[in-house]
C-alpha cells in the first residue's frame, strides 16, 4: 500500500541539483529507457534494490568495470535518505530536517 501522503504530484519531474550528491535507495523501479545514454523499446521494467540487483546487471558492471547509466520512465523510488545537493519534489507532503 502507497503512503499518497508522501508522493509527489502525478507527471511531475522530480531534480536533484548542486554538487555530488548520494543518494540511498531501498528500491528504484522503471521502465527501462535507455542504457548508457542509447534509447531502447521501454518493455523492460526493473527494480533495482540493494539485495536483489538483476544478475544480468550485477555481471555487467562487475565484469566490465563500468559506471553504469541507465534511463528510466515511470520511475518510483523509495529514498532512504541523500547527502549533498537539494531534492525538489513538486507536490511533495513530506518533511525534512533544516540545515
């Protein structure tokens, strides 16, 4: 069950802007876009978390060493928190701390 109460506003694009930033994620899912800045046919949907990474994935990056860019469409994370940068959410009913 979605919190609605945390969500951004529907079609809206959420940035991240300002420097390095980290971002943790619990899980990332989408439609797969594009792979290293190259469009593919958005069929394939993905959800990356830090314990179950698709091993297709997993062995790419190991064996190749790569930093690895993936696009997404129709992407829901669930953030476990951010260091560095600024998130804006448009429509976001969160909260935060103040610096």
């Amino acid at each position: 069950m979605r919190n609605t109460a945390r969500d951004g506003a529907p079609g809206s694009t959420s940035t991240l802007r300002g420097g390095d930033i980290t971002m943790y994620a619990e899980s990332l899912t989408g439609t797969l876009a594009g792979v290293q800045g190259l469009p593919g046919p958005p069929v394939l949907r993905v959800q990356l978390t830090p314990d179950a990474v698709p091993e297709w994935l997993y062995g790419t990056i190991g064996n190749l060493g790569l930093k690895l860019r993936l696009g997404l469409n129709d992407a829901d994370i669930d953030q476990a928190g951010q260091a560095g940068g600024q998130l804006l959410i448009p429509g976001i009913h969160g909260y935060g701390t103040p610096r």
